[in-house]
C-alpha cells in the first residue's frame, strides 16, 4: 500500500479528526512528510481540513477514480481488484488488458478509463463513455475453462453487476440476455466478454464492463435517448463512483470465485430470478437470421434454450435479444 492510502485509510477510519504525530507514528514516517502528502492529497481533489483541535479530517472526496483510493476501499480480495489502474483517457479498456496478457500478468488486474475514444460493444458497435460520468473498466481473467463455457463469465457479471447496483442504490435492475443490465426496459450497463483460446482452452479472458453512473438526461446522445439511462436519472441523485466501483469489484469476486468452483448452477438460479428474458417471447437476431420463440431457461454452458414457434428447443449463444411486447 503506497503512503497516500495509507493515509487516506486512516483518515477514514478516523472521521473525527486524527493528529500529524499519530499519522506519523502509524507510518513511521515524519510529520513533515504526512503534511508533503496531504497537500499532494489537497491537490488530487480531497477536502482534508486542518486544525490543532481535531488535526486531520476528511471533509469533502474528489468525483474522481484514484487507483490507491479505490485499492484501499477494496480492501483484500480472491483474484478481482489485486491491481488496479486507473487512465484518464484510453482507447479501450479491453486494449489495455489485452496488451497485459499478451506481456503474461496474472489475472485479477483491472483497469480503469475516465473516458474512453473508441469504446465499443460487441460485434465492433460504438460504447460512449463520457469523461467521469461513468464506470468503464475491464479485469483481466485467465478461468480454467472450456472456450464454449466462457458465456458462464456473462452471466455471471451480469449476476454481481444487477446485485451490486441494487444494493448501493436500491433500484431493481434486470438482466437481458446476454449481457445487458436494464432499468424499467433501458440500458445502464453492458458487459463485453473477449477471449483468447486454444482449440480445448481458454488463454485468457477480457472482461468489459460499462455502466452509465452520472449522466444526466441531456447528456445522453439523441441516438440512446430512448434505449438508455443511467443510475443518476433513475435515482434522482449523483452516485459515488469510487463506492460504486467497490461493491461492483467485491460482487464479480464473489461470482467469478463461485464460477471458478465449478458452482455456475447457483450463480445461474440467481441469473433466473432477475432476468427480463427468461419466460418471455423474444425474437432473437443472430447475423440475418431471426429466431423467434419462448425463453425456457440458461444450460450448463450459459447459453439460451428457446423454444421456437414450432416447438424446437434452440441453443443460442450470442445475438441480439428484443422482448416482445
Ligand atoms: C455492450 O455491447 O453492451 C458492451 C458494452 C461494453 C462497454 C465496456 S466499457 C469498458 C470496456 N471497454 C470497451 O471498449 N468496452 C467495454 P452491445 O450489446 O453490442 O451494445 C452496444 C449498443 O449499446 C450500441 O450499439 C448502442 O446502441 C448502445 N450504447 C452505446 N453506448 C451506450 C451507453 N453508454 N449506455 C447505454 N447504451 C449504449
């Protein structure tokens, strides 16, 4: 843990103030050192106040992501969240990782943009990713798994992102299969799973993650305006990103732990309960090909078992889902 976590750890476990000479003693550095730091802290954004009294106290967080801060929130995780970097602009988060696999670190890294150029969805589709307004990261993986059975990561983002967003906000997001997070029928977050693999196993997997935190209802682009929104327009509040950030990060440890464990049946009967697609009439577009028919239920891989309209049972395992009305 670098100087200016440890810091910012104790400042927090001591709201009411704590003095330069018990910072000093708990880091063994100088007094003169914590005050270098806190002013390097002042300048990251942080309200730190001053006084004879109370000494240090924090009174005001940046609306920024710090990879120190978000490292100390998190505290000690399984595999997600052992590193974490955090870019003012990039590309694409999923680039990053990838030249990191390529270079041979170890799973669990993630990395954070606060915008991002060329964000993109699946099948080389446009992601926005305003600067600051949102989450937009990817996590390195390297899961022993078939390539066949990687959609079980989907599912099981899209199972600790749902649980995650409800529990720091309280509203009820559903799940759309494959990789959509809706709130009353629009998008506020979107997963994109990229893999390398060999014939029998995977080499890696990139997991990326958008979600629309703090954008305001002008802010979205007339082309989403109908099909998106975001945590702030739904909530009626500004959200912590850095808080948000951490239980997202905690729950995906969780899940990917619980997928790792080979325990993909549990994570799939939670996916079940709060998913919009399951027991629905959709209609499923895979390239120029339309399927339509009933969402029975996830199989062992995490794939969509379809009853189409003439009473097959169809296995689908990527395409656009649109919910009948
Ligand atoms: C997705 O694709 O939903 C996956 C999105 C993954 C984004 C993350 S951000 C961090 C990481 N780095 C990246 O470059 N990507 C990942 P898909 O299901 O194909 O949906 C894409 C469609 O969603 C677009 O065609 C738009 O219609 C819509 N869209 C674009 N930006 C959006 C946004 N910010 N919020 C909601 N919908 C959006």
């Amino acid at each position: 843990m670098t100087t200016d976590a440890k810091i910012l750890s104790a400042l927090r476990t001591n709201p009411d103030g704590v003095s330069g000479a018990e910072l000093a003693e708990q880091l063994k550095i100088s007094r003169a050192a914590i005050w270098s730091r806190i002013e390097e802290l002042r300048r990251a954004g942080f309200d730190i106040s001053a006084s004879p009294h109370f000494g240090y106290r924090i009174v005001g967080e940046p609306d920024a992501l710090l990879a120190d801060d978000l490292l100390v929130r998190l505290g000690k995780t399984k595999v997600i969240g052992r590193d974490i970097h955090v870019f003012k602009q990039t590309t694409s988060t999923n680039d990053v990782i990838e030249k990191l696999a390529r270079d041979g670190v170890k799973e669990g890294v993630v990395i954070f943009a606060e915008s991002q150029t060329r964000g993109r969805g699946r099948l080389g589709r446009k992601w926005i990713s305003p600067a600051r307004k949102g989450l937009w990261f990817s996590i390195l993986l390297r899961p022993d798994l078939h390539p066949q059975e990687t959609t079980q990561l989907t599912v099981a983002s899209a199972t600790a992102l749902r649980r995650a967003i409800q529990s720091e906000t309280g509203l009820k997001p559903e799940i759309k299969w494959p990789n959509d997070i809706l709130i009353g029928g629009k998008k506020v977050a979107g997963i994109l799973t990229e893999l390398s693999a060999e014939l029998d196993k995977v080499r890696y997997v990139i997991l990326g993650i958008g979600i629309d935190v703090n954008l305001d209802a002008d802010e979205l682009p007339a082309e989403l305006k109908k099909i998106a929104t975001s945590l702030k327009i739904e909530s009626g509040g500004t959200i912590s990103r850095a808080e948000l950030a951490t239980v997202i990060l905690r729950a995906l440890d969780e899940d990917y732990s619980r997928i790792c464990a080979g325990e993909f049946a549990a994570v799939a009967d939670e996916w079940e309960e709060n998913c919009a697609t399951i027991g629905k009439n959709v209609t499923v577009q895979i390239g120029d090909r339309k399927i339509r028919g009933r969402a029975e239920s996830l199989d062992d891989d995490g794939a969509l078992l379809l009853r189409t309209e003439h009473g097959h049972l169809e296995r689908i395992t990527g395409g656009d889902v649109t919910l009948e009305k």
